[in-house]
C-alpha cells in the first residue's frame, strides 16, 4: 500500500485537533447550564453531543486495539470505559474533565497514526461477539476508519 495513503489520515487527525479545539473554545463562552440545556438535537444537549463525541471515538479507538497489531499509543487506560456504557452515557458532567479528556484523545489519534504502519490498513479488522463468532463483521482496516455513522435503532434515529 502507498505510504501516502496512512499519511491522509493523519493529516485528518491533525485537522480534527483543530476543529475540536475551535469547538470547545467556543463553547468556553457559554455557562454550564447554557451547554447542558436540552436543545431538541439528536443527543440533546451540546454538551451530551460533545460526551457522546469522546465516547464514540474511545469505542472505535478500542475496536483498533483489540486487533492482532499493537499501537502503543491505545492504552487501555486512556480507552477505559465504565461497565454498560453506550451512546448515551454521560462519562463526564464536568466541563473541564470532558475538555482535558478531548484533549487527551485527540492527541492519543494522532500518535496512534504516526505509529500506523501502512500494512495496518489492508489487514482485516474483527468486530462483534468474537467469543461465540456470533455477530463478528470483517472488514479492511482503511473501510473501517472511513466509514459512516452505524445505523441506530428506531428508537435512537433522528427525524430530517
């Protein structure tokens, strides 16, 4: 594979920092109550959208870190989440704990793809109950950083 082709996604990454920071130093300007305010948005809340954010890219990240290639930089502590959690947990009520955690991971992405080998991206990720082979979806890695949103139950589905 190109080596250009890891070398996107890191610039991706970099561009992710970047847009997360613009992100949350406009949201410094607005009260806690103002982020936790229910707004009608898919999640809610900017904040719970913000919450949802980090927890969605530490399951993807930890799906990465349960393959065969090892990436010092997925630590299971960093990629840490409570038992039952799932997309609408709210793992961090506190502003500044949920912005040191974005912080945190965005940096843990980009030194996990500086680490990428190109070979990474061609081998085939496993997903799903892999226990009972029940479930278990394989696809390229690359499909898999690439891909869109899942597909969320009805009851979870934004109306457009």
């Amino acid at each position: 594979m190109d080596a250009a082709f890891p070398d996107n996604y890191r610039v991706l990454a970099r561009y992710n920092r970047w847009i997360n920071q613009c992100l949350y130093q406009a949201c410094e300007s607005l009260s806690d109550a103002e982020r936790k305010q229910e707004r009608g948005a898919f999640f809610g809340s900017i904040h719970h959208t913000l919450t949802h954010l980090v927890l969605a890219d530490k399951m993807w990240l930890h799906r990465f870190a349960s393959q065969q290639t090892v990436f010092a930089a997925l630590s299971p502590a960093m990629l840490a989440l409570p038992d039952g959690s799932d997309y609408s947990s709210d793992l961090h009520p506190d502003w500044h704990d949920l912005r040191q955690t974005r912080d945190a991971l965005d940096e843990v992405i980009e030194q996990w793809l500086a680490g990428m080998v190109p070979d990474f991206l061609t081998s085939t990720m496993r997903r799903g109950a892999q226990e009972t082979g029940e479930g278990v979806e394989a696809e390229p890695d690359w499909d898999m950083t690439s891909q869109s949103p899942p597909d969320y139950p009805d009851d979870q589905r934004t109306t457009w």
